[in-house]
C-alpha cells in the first residue's frame, strides 16, 4: 500500500467512467476493494487523504481543485455507503 497508488487512483478515477461505475455498481466494501486490488490500486484510507493533500497542493487552477474536491467527496461518500449485498442474519 503506497501514497503512489492513492495518487494513481485519483488520477485515473477522473477520468476513467468504466472504473467509477464499476466501483459504484460493487455490492459492499469488499467488491470495491477488489476492483482496486485487480487495478494494482492498494491504499489505506490515510494514504488516500495524503494523496488528496499532494495532489490539491499541485494543482494550478480552480477548475483542477474544483474536481480533485468533487471527486475526494465521491469517494468519501461511495466508501461509507451501506453495502446493498448482504442479507440480514
């Protein structure tokens, strides 16, 4: 698990479509992580914020932290969002 990753993932999750509806489409946590563990995308929650620090620390223009903010509130939301999959016991 490496900052790398996390950085990888925001880049290639704005801009690839089939990747987000993908991990939108994931039944639970666990589908979603596998989406990313067969993208060689493995990163800690914590390694995603500091990602998120990097990568809006670089950018040059409004419109680039615009969507770095839209995509981190995507994720954050899509990561605590119940897992539809699983049945009551």
């Amino acid at each position: 698990m490496t900052i790398q990753n996390a950085i990888n993932f925001i880049k290639q999750g704005q801009h690839d479509n089939d990747l987000r509806t993908r991990l939108v489409k994931a039944d639970n946590s666990q589908a979603r992580q596998e989406i990313l563990d067969q993208n060689d995308l493995i990163f800690t929650p914590e390694e995603f914020e500091e990602a998120y620090s990097l990568t809006l620390f670089k950018c040059q223009h409004q419109e680039n932290a615009d969507a770095l903010m839209e995509f981190r509130m995507w994720w954050l939301m899509l990561c605590r969002s119940p897992d539809t999959g699983a049945t009551s016991p």
